[in-house]
C-alpha cells in the first residue's frame, strides 16, 4: 500500500477544505489566482487604482502566466499578467513572506519581462514599460505608507532615467481610518475573509461568489484538492529518489512504497543516471 496518500476520507478532506476557504483572503494567492482568473474587468479595477490612473483600458488579462523563455535560467509565474492599450505590461503578484517581495526578485521579474518582449535583432527602445506590483502583507519599507514608488534615477543629476522599467509596492499592512482614498479601500480589501467586510463592490461581489455559491465553493474545493494532489505526487517523487540513491529497493518495490507506477519509477532512475554524482 502506498505510504503517501491522503489518510482523510473524501468527507473529511471535503471540510478540511471548507475550514481553509473560510479562512481565505485576496491576500493568499490560492483565492487571488481565482479571483482574477478570467476577470479582465475586475483586474483594470484594481490596476487603475494602484496606478492611479482612472482611464487605464486594459486589453489582456492572465492568471499564473509563464515565463520561460530565459535561456536556461530560473523561470517564473506571474501571479496575474496583464497589458494595456499603450502596450504597457503589468506582473501583479501577492506577498505573505518578506522575503517574497525582496529587491532582488523585484529586478529578475522586471528582468524576465523584457527578456520576454525582446525578439531577435528587435530595437532595445521597442521594449513596453513594465509594473512588477507587490502586493504584501506587511510593510515591508516599515515606513506607513500605503504604497511605494520604486523608479531608478541618475543619481548624479537627480533625474529619472526613463527606462521604462517601475516597481510598486502595495502595502497591504496599511491600516489609516482617516483614509478614505480607493487605495486605502482596495488594501482593506485585500486582507478580508469576509464578502460582507468589504466596502469595494467588485471584489466583494467575486469573493461572494467564490465563499457563499455553490458553484464557487465547489470550484474553490477542486483547486485546493488539485493543489492537494500536485503536493502529494512531488513528495512521492522525491521519496522515490531518495530511494533510488539509497540503493535499497527494486524498482517494483520502490513504486509500491512510493504510489507510483513502475514506468514513472524506472524514468526517474533513468535520469538519475545522468546527473553526476
């Protein structure tokens, strides 16, 4: 019997994830993905509130979009990509760790955006401007600002240097009662559990729909189990590498402690093969 299936019965698992859903925000990318999955309209919503520019028309909309086209390099998934009529591209992604909004990561995923818009012997000025948006639980600048502006400059003239490039951190800490900006609202937002807590009709239009419908609820429920079984066949096979290094266990062995099938275990001592010790 395989060692790493799920011990919850169907039932159980059921409730375990309504217990989960009730618990989630705009703020954790589980219920952001679905909230702005398929939702051009609501994501120009929320970007023409974070940019602050109320006529933005945004013509492109996508949820995990990939970038991989980075020569071998480490590739990423933009939480929600979209691009607007002037070409603009925006990488909107929600942080609850710190260290997921780092300066660093700010400048690869800027980096991965050009290199994706730049084809071959293309001119380096027909690159689009960018917006790499973090969205984060804290204050990660600690400087009580609903949100920062990160642009580079010529640090010896003080001018901008107009590369196009912007990076904007959306403080989700932020928590002024005074403040009754779309901005202040939209943050707000984003750290309730509740549809009825929200002020911004369109997000609490979505999230009731995804907590209190069935329809939502049970789409809600099958992207938790996905994810659920995604967690569980990674493990299984990393169990079954390290079984394999061990040098323990036959192949059939090894795919009945691991739950997977013979083919799956021989592919990956396969590739063990080739990877140098």
């Amino acid at each position: 019997m395989a060692l790493l299936t799920n011990p919850l019965t169907p039932e159980e698992q059921h409730q375990k994830d309504l217990e989960t859903l009730e618990k989630l925000r705009i703020l954790d990318d589980t219920l952001m993905r679905e909230v702005f999955r398929n939702n051009l309209e609501l994501a120009q919503f929320m970007l023409r509130i974070i940019i602050g520019k109320p006529d933005l028309v945004l013509t492109k909309e996508e949820t995990q979009y990939d970038l991989q086209h980075l020569f071998g390099s480490r590739s990423i998934t933009l939480d929600v990509f979209g691009e607007d009529s002037d070409g603009k591209q925006y990488d909107c992604e929600v942080q609850i760790a710190d260290d997921g909004a780092n300066t660093h990561r700010a400048r690869y995923h800027s980096a991965a955006m050009d290199v994706d818009n730049l084809k071959i012997r293309e001119d380096f000025r027909s690159l689009p401007d960018t917006y790499v948006i973090f969205i984060t639980e804290n204050d990660v600048w600690g400087e009580g600002q609903p949100i920062y502006l990160i642009d580079r400059i010529n640090t010896t003239t003080g001018k901008h240097f107009d590369d196009g490039e912007h990076i904007i951190y959306v403080n989700g800490a932020y928590d002024n009662k005074d403040d009754t900006s779309d901005l202040a609202k939209l943050i707000h937002d984003f750290r309730c559990k509740k549809a009825d807590e929200m002020v911004l009709t369109p997000f609490a239009d979505i999230m009731k729909f995804l907590k209190e419908t069935p329809k939502g609820v049970d789409r809600m429920c099958k992207i938790m189990e996905e994810r659920v079984r995604d967690t569980e066949y990674r493990y299984s096979i990393n169990f079954a590498v390290k079984l394999l290094k061990r040098g323990k266990d036959t192949i059939e062995e090894i795919a009945e402690l691991t739950g997977l099938t013979i083919e799956i275990v021989k592919q990956i001592n396969e590739e063990l093969k080739g990877i140098p010790a």
